[in-house]
C-alpha cells in the first residue's frame, strides 16, 4: 500500500498563528457568504414584499402570557 502522508496539526507545539489562521478560514468565508445571502435577501423582499415584511414584525408576534 502507499504510506499516506498526514501532517497532524498540534496546538501545543510550534508556532500556532499558521494553524489558527488556517482554522478561522473555513468560519470567515461562510461568516462572508451568510452576510452576502441576508443582503441579496433584503433586498429582494424590499422589492417584492411590504414595510412590514422587511422589519420582520411578522415574525416577532408572541403568543401572550398571563
């Protein structure tokens, strides 16, 4: 069989700025794309729907306790 090379990441030694670097990438792209799809979200509902769709008051109706 063909030995794999696996490179195994370790936190407790060597320098670490690299390996957080590569681990926050992965959490910044999709912090990007959720951004991008609630602006293209807004912006679509501000086209088609109503000033009350936008503000989601729609959604914030609670049933009331008493």
């Amino acid at each position: 069989m063909a030995e794999e090379n696996k490179k195994e990441a370790s936190f407790t030694q060597g320098p670490i700025f690299g390996l957080i670097v590569r681990f926050a990438l992965p959490v910044l792209v999709v912090l990007v794309l959720q951004a991008a799809y609630g602006a293209v979200d807004l912006l679509v509902v501000g086209q088609f729907g109503d000033v009350a769709s936008i503000s989601g008051r729609r959604d914030l109706r609670l049933p009331e306790t008493r």
